[in-house]
C-alpha cells in the first residue's frame, strides 16, 4: 500500500511538467501558403502578404527550422496582431503553447 501511495505522489507531481507547455522567444511568423516558399528567410516575407493569407492559418520557425502550424485561436491572435502592427516585415514573436504533432496549440502571443 506504502509503494503505491509513492507511486501515485510522484505521478501526480510529474502531471504539471507534463502540461506546462512550450515556449518560442523571438521566432519568426509565417502564413501557412507562403511558409515554404520563405523557409530561407522567413522574416523578409511581408506583412501585407501574410494578411492576405490570411486564411491559410500561420505558424511558425523554430530555432532548429522546423515549421509548427498554429490552432485556431494562434491564427486568430497573429491576425489580430498583424493588423494593428505597423512592422512591413520581420515578424517576430514571443508563443507559448503546447505542441501536438505539427501544430501549437496556443496559450500566448506576442509579436515583437
């Protein structure tokens, strides 16, 4: 009975790390239509072209240039984000969220 009290103590204590999530400082926003096309430099792609695919959804580069789609509430924000930016291009940003597969699952964002 003692060792599977200890057991389940120490899964619960391992359930935060689990769901505490990912966190991007500083990397480059992409609309999904242009991201492979800009891969090579992503932060000359510009703002007006990211608006106007809009509707491809975004993601991002991370450090090791892999590309991570957002979830529907990221493309959201980066539209919302974009829009009252005044950034041609460059676009950066700090997102945190929670990967599964090849998306982000938001929490938060932040263009830079």
């Amino acid at each position: 009975m003692r060792k599977l009290a200890l057991v389940l103590l120490l899964g619960m204590a391992l359930v935060p790390l689990a769901s505490a999530g990912d966190s991007f400082k500083n990397v480059a926003v992409v609309d999904v239509n242009c991201h492979a096309k800009v891969a090579s430099n992503p932060d000359a792609h510009p703002r007006d072209c990211a608006l106007k695919c809009a509707a491809s959804g975004y993601g991002i580069f991370t450090s090791d240039g892999k590309f991570l789609k957002l979830d529907a509430k990221g493309n959201k924000e980066v539209v919302a984000a974009l829009k009252a930016s005044d950034k041609k291009d460059h676009l950066r940003m700090d997102v945190e969220g929670t990967v599964e597969g090849d998306t982000l699952k938001v929490t938060s964002l932040k263009l830079l």
